[in-house]
C-alpha cells in the first residue's frame, strides 16, 4: 500500500492520508493505530512520538521513492 497525503494543518501536520492503490482516506489516527498494531499494509510506514506530545507518520528509511509519503 502506497500513502499520499490528503489534508494537512498549516504547521504542515499530514492529518488525512490517501491509499493510492484504493483511493480510500485514512484520517491520521487510524494510520497511527494500523502501523502501532503491526498491520502489515502498513509496513512501509512508521509512527514518530514528538517531545509536545504529538505523533505523526513518516516513510522507513529506504532507498525506494515509490513508497514515500508525498503531498
């Protein structure tokens, strides 16, 4: 499964994510439960905690484009 992003706050927080091979949204906190959980859909992804108590989803590091997360 490949994300884009389809919503973002001004401070550029990524809050909706679209699967580009369904076209299905996913809001940012079912991202975050999905990869937390282990689902395997997801296991090019992976959650990042912030220090202000914030958590937000980024693409493993790789050396494939294919599967970042872009806007």
């Amino acid at each position: 499964m490949n994300l884009n992003v389809s919503k973002e706050t001004e401070t550029g927080l990524n809050t909706e994510f679209v699967n580009m091979d369904t076209g299905r949204h996913i809001p940012l906190q079912q991202a975050i439960d999905q990869i937390q959980k282990g689902n395997p859909k997801y296991k090019h992804y992976e959650t990042v905690d912030l220090p202000n108590g914030s958590t937000y989803v980024r693409s493993k590091a790789d050396k494939s484009k294919r599967n970042n997360i872009e806007r």
